[in-house]
C-alpha cells in the first residue's frame, strides 16, 4: 500500500472538504482544488497544499479524487468544457493513476466516463466509481460509507484509500464494475429522497392534529415508525428557521439525487410513483425559493406555521390515538419506500443483501427497512412464505395509511407521499391474499 | 305536470342563483333562501320571492330544490342541526313532495337522506338525487347537464322540473336509485378534477419552456390536445391575476368534489392516483391562500410569473418541437383521466355508455376521452379487440409523456399529474403487448 502517495482532490464542498482534511489529518499530503476561493483558504488552514488551477492538482498525482456535486461539473473537470481539448484531469494524471469518482452521479454517467477514458486513450488510467454517503460529519471523521465499483484491478490499488475515508464495515465493494457503485448509492438514495420528505409530511400533519412536537418525536425515535432520516431532519424541523439558514444539508442536494433516481428510472421503464411524488413536491420548494436552505424546511409546505408552537390540548386518550395516526403514515410510506427501493434495486441487478446490509444501518435505514425489507427480499428470491404469515400484514398498513390520509383531507392537509402510497398499496391488494404480509407490496414494483 | 306549481328553493349561490332565477323568469313562482342577506336581495330583485327564513321556504311548497354548497349543509338544511329537532326543511315540506338535492355529495350521503327520510316518518317525499354540472351561465340558461337518479315514481313527479332546468339532451336519468346521480357526476369529475389542473401544469410547463401562451393555447385548441377544461381554464390562465379574482370558478369548489373522489374511493378500495394527486396540489394552493380565487390561478404553482409575458425566441422547428412536448404531456394525462373516471365508474356499476355519452359533451369531454375512452368501454366490455390495433398506442403515449417529464426535470418544473401518469402507464405497460393500444391503460385501474 502506497501509504502516503500524495493525492489530488478536486471539489471542496461540505463533504469534499472533510474528506480531502481528514485525509490530510492522517498523513497524506493532499492537494486541492476549488473554484471557490475561501474554500481553498480553509483548506489551506486545516494543512491542506491548494492547487492554483484544477488541472495542477493532478500533475504527478497517482491517486485523485473527484468530489464535484453533478455529472456535469465531473464531465467538466474530467474531461475539460472544449470539444478536443485537453483541458481536464485526465489529460493530466500520470500513468496508472487511480481515480476516484466520489460524485452521486447516474450510473450511465460513471459508464460513460469508463468509455470516453478509453476512447481519449487513458485505458491506463485506474478508474473506480464509488459515490459515499453519511454527511458532512463523517466525511471529515473518515467513517463514510462508500459503495465502490470497478475492475478488480482498480478497487485493489484503490482499496488503501477508500478504506481510509470510510468506517470499517461500510466500504461496500459491489459486483458488476463500473455503474455498481453508483447504482447501489441510487437505490439507497431512494429511501433517502422519500424519508427525508416523509419527515414534513409527518410533522406537518401532527401540526394540523394539534399535536405538540416533542410528543411526536419521542413517538417516532422510541417506536416503530423510526427511521433514521425522520429522527435527523425531525431535530431540524422542530428546530426551525435557525436551523435552516443554511443548515446541514440543502433542499438542492437531495432534489439532485432525486432527479438521478427517477431519470435513470426513466430510462429502463421502471416506475418509481414514490421519489417521483418527492421530486415534484421538492420542485414547489425550490419554486418557493428554498433551495439553498435545509431540507428539513420542507416542512413548510404541509404546515405554515412553526410546528414547535403547536401545543397540545387534547386528553391522553386522544393523544394516543393521533399520534397513532401520524405513525401509521409513516409506516405505510416506509413501506412503500422500502418496496420501491428494493425492487429497482433488483431492476439494475444489484445484490440485494448487499442493500439491505449497507441501508439498514445508513441514511436511509428504518425498522420497517430493517423487518419488511428483509422479508421483500427473501421472497423475491423465491421463498413464497415471504407473502404471507409473518410480520405486519398488507391489509393493515394500508387500513392504517387510510385513515391517516382521511384525516389529512379532513384537515385540508397536503399529503402526497401518503396519497400516493396509498394508491400502490390498493394495487398491491388487488392480487393479494387476506392475509397477504405488508412484503407483498413489492410485488406492484416488480418488473 | 304541475307547470306553475309553486317552488322552494335553498342555497342561492353561483349556481343555484341562477337555477332559480331561470325558473322564475319562466313563469314560476319561487320563494328561495339564503343565508347571506345581499344574495336574497338580489333574488328579489330578479323577481323571486325572498323567504324570511329556511323554514318558511319550505311550507306549502309541492316542490323543493336544494342547491347548498355541500353534504354538511345539505344535512342541516334538510333535517336541522339540533339532535331530534325539526329545524329542517323536511320537517315543514307538505305531504308528498317532491324534494330534489341537486347540490354534488357523495353518493353515500345521497342514500343516507333517503333513508333518514323514511326513519323520521317522511318516506311520502319524493326524493331525488340529482346533482347537475355546465357552471353558472347555463345554470341561468336553464340549459344544465343533470344526473338525476331515486325510485321511478319520484322522477316521474319531478321531471317537469328537471327538465325546466337542462338542456334538451342533457338530462340523464341514472339507472341505480338515489346515488346513482351522484356517483355519475362523480365519475365526471374524476375528468374535471384532473383537467382543471393540467391546465396549469400544461401552461406552466410551456411558460418555462419559452413558449408564448397564444401559441400554446392554438396547438390546444385546434390540435388532438383539446379538452373543454384546458380550452376554458386556459382563457383564464392566460388573462392572469384580473381573471382570477374573484374569478369564475373558485379552487374551492373543484377542491370539493375531488375530495368527494377521493373519500369515496378509498371506502371502496379503489385507487385514484390521478384525482389524489391533483387534490394534493389543490391542498397545496389552498394553504397558499389561493382558496377563494379561481382555479385556474393554480398556474402559480407551475410557473411563478404571468405566462402572458413570456415571449418566444425560438425558430419555427424547435417551436414545433417544444409544442409537441406540451401536447405529448396533455395526451399522456388524458389517458390517464379517462382509465380513471372510466374504471371507477364501472367500480360503482354506473352504465359506462352513459358517462360516455354525458361527458363527451360535457366539461369533461376531450378528444382523447371520446376516442380512447369509447375504446376502453368497449374493451371493458368484452370487446378484446380494444386493446390492440386501434388508435393511440400505448407505447408512444408514455414515451410522449416521458419526453415531457424530463423536460419538466431539466426545467425544475414541478409535474405532479406528468409524474403520476407516466408511473401508471409504465404499470400498464407490463402486462399489455407490444401493441397494444393506448386504452389498456384502464386495466391498471380496474378491479
């Protein structure tokens, strides 16, 4: 292992920013690039060498990174803006370097870049695609978890250096070369796209109930409506303004991985109704001029007021019985979350239990995940028992998100995740049996 | 028949102003009543009798039309509010009249009055459920469509009236008893519902697109896109805020009758993906504040600025091309509307040839529901050759539509319905040939 070959990095945002520092932190000389200046002077601070152009930072560089936030910005610094040029990366990295594409970026476009490598004549060139997720926190603490692709012999010299970005058990290798990678980072994105939207959705209703915040909150970390991203973005949500301006992740961010998911859905005919009714209510946030600001603030199209204002009046009995409500919301829309991530997952060839093991404990993990996704993917498999019996039963997520979704109309509650997994569970019922498991869902997705 | 036979009249709004307007103009004698005061003056002012009270509308009246804005008023007006009590009209109408409730409920609601008349010892009445639709002119026109259904007798004694009210060929007797009216007016609005907002989904999308709205409005107009609803909104969408406020049509009324879809649909398990979506965005400019407006201001939600003021800078081709986009995205919803109000109709065993029939020339008529439409029918009849051959194909209406829909991406144009439709017709297509016509689409739907 070259333990402290120099490595060139461009994209110094939130997350490139820790990556390229923590890498620096333990050792390795890093050279970056950023278009913008103050990002560069951090760098700089926290010990970082700034390149003064992009294309410098990758002179004599056996490894580089690409951190950039689209394909487009990657195409650009990859391969350089003016037809036959040669002002990108590529046309600068020495022999048998490593590149790392740590961009979410459409599978089609990792491919892509695999193909046009070959095409400019830098086959030599070791390309791997490995988009990472887990935050701005754990990319600077080198705990990300990184779902890597590409030639064996790639990911073997690449290995060292993915492995020092990310946690012990969440360097994900999945099988199938370059698109692999970015591939499972979609089907993850998924849940991701959906939950972080259910959060609104969720909160915004319990407003609408009467039900004070805090109460919702403990109701849904301490019970089975939890998932990760509704006990993350429900902090920021009861939080507020503050917390919005700029907060920790904004509405652009995921609304790019979102368009990933239902443009590469798109394009193999797959539908995705759940993160395509995410993406256009996304859209209206960003029509209202959210864009820059956290997600969390998407709440604001469900309830316009602050939801932590909302104080609850009514008894316990009462209580119980609209927190109940607010939960079997979410449990219905996890399942279909976990039913439409699964099943795409299973469109573009992905090692299920590979998904199943890298979400379960990652953004995108929820106890419904954890139980029914488990069960969805033995039954895909072929293990029929799947669709019956065991766990939560069809029939009763979808009598629970009914009665939720009648309360919404009721309080004139805008309720389009709820609404729309409400359809696909009808659709799943159709040709259900009585005592169909709630796995069966799945099988509306499943091509 | 009873031709000048005196006349009851409640709920003296847009509509029902005009109904009894109409019928005192003809000769009739009718004492009508409302609760806001300046309407009652108006009334009289047109030659009506103004009632002093809901009661006092109600004595000696051998015929009595309800035109209350919804089932909550309809109740109190009918039957009062006070537990046991006799504040409603029932309670003063005169040994065997004829009641009609021409005001749109749930057909549920219709059969409940039915069958409250019968438990409070007023079974004489002759009732009839028969909501009407062709909007405020032709309320006064007395030139209304009306979906009357009730027992035979009933609708003999009313028919006179019936007929004073609508045009000639647009009184339909709904087989099926009291509901039956409602649940056709219902499956019409399934088309209203979905139409009225694609109107502003279809003009915002053409706004972002750099499209002048005449333009756009002549391709709809004269073109294979046409739909009474788009072509009468699209009058209003262009002509901006003036136009909207008060407007013609408020968003609360269409809001209304989707929730009647909506509610109904899910007591019976039917999935209405189309209607819950466009009610998810009715909710959406409901909480903007845009309740009292009329609907097709919900452009706003689409494109933030006038659409009028966007000018077209392309050549003549990519004009061309940009407005085949719209009408690909307008095609693909049409589809979509016509399965849905068709499927759910049959789901309710309304006589399919009928709501053909009505709608065709109705608000909800479009080209694509009188061709795709009659094929669906047809098909749902038995008919297998519906489904191939014939007509639109399947497979170039969602590929029309998933051209629009990622353009709306690029565009960050929100698309609820586009979205919708495009997950459901990739569903259809999963089972349906390579051929197969655009009507399989309704199998998606149908139970």
């Amino acid at each position: 292992m070259p333990s402290k070959a120099p490595i060139g990095f461009c994209g110094l945002g939130a997350m490139g920013m820790g990556m390229a520092t923590h890498l620096v932190k333990t050792g390795h000389q890093v050279k970056g690039f950023d278009l913008y200046r103050p990002s560069l002077q951090r760098f700089e601070a926290a010990g970082g060498t700034p390149s003064p152009s992009l294309l410098n930072s990758a002179v004599d560089m056996p490894f580089y990174i690409v951190m950039v936030a689209t394909a487009v910005q990657a195409q650009s610094a990859l391969f350089g803006t003016a037809e036959g040029g040669d002002e990108g990366i590529v046309h600068k990295l020495p022999q048998n370097a490593v590149l790392l594409l740590c961009s979410t970026v459409p599978a089609s476009y990792a491919v892509s870049v695999e193909r046009e490598l070959k095409e400019i004549g830098r086959g030599d060139i070791f390309f791997i695609d490995s988009p990472v997720s887990g935050g701005a926190f754990r990319a600077a603490d080198g705990t990300l978890s990184i779902m890597a692709g590409g030639a064996t012999a790639a990911l073997e010299k690449g290995m060292w250096l993915l492995e020092a970005m990310s946690a012990p058990k969440k360097l994900f290798v999945v099988e199938g070369g370059i698109g692999a990678g970015s591939n499972m980072k979609m089907a993850h994105q998924v849940l991701a796209a959906i939950q972080i939207l259910v959060t609104g959705e969720a909160y915004g209703f319990a407003a609408r109930l009467g039900l004070d915040a805090e109460s919702v909150r403990k109701e849904i970390v301490e019970g089975e409506a939890w998932s990760w991203m509704v006990e993350d973005r429900g902090r920021r949500v009861i939080a507020g303004l503050d917390a919005w301006r700029p907060g920790v992740s904004a509405l652009t961010i995921i609304l790019k991985d979102t368009s990933i998911i239902t443009s590469s859905a798109r394009l193999c005919n797959f539908p995705v109704p759940m993160a395509s009714a995410a993406e256009q209510v996304y859209f209206s946030g960003l029509s209202q001029g959210f864009g820059s600001e956290d997600d969390a603030g998407m709440v604001r199209l469900y309830y316009p007021g602050p939801v932590a204002d909302v104080k609850c009046t009514v008894d316990k009995e009462a209580k119980a019985a609209k927190l109940k409500l607010v939960v079997n919301m979410l449990i219905g829309i996890y399942v279909c979350a976990t039913a439409e991530s699964i099943a795409f997952a299973q469109r573009v060839n992905l090692p299920l239990d590979q998904l199943h093991e890298l979400a379960v404990d990652a953004a995108g993990g929820s106890h419904v995940f954890r139980e029914v996704g488990a069960q969805m993917i033995k039954g895909l498999k072929g293990d029929a028992s799947a669709w019956s019996g065991l766990g939560k039963r069809l029939e009763d997520v979808t009598q629970g998100l009914s009665e939720a979704a009648s309360e919404a109309q009721n309080l004139k509650c805008p309720a389009f995740l709820t609404n729309t997994a409400l359809s696909m569970l009808m659709l799943a019922k159709r040709t259900a049996d009585k005592d169909a498991s709630a796995a069966t869902a799945v099988k509306v997705w499943k091509s």
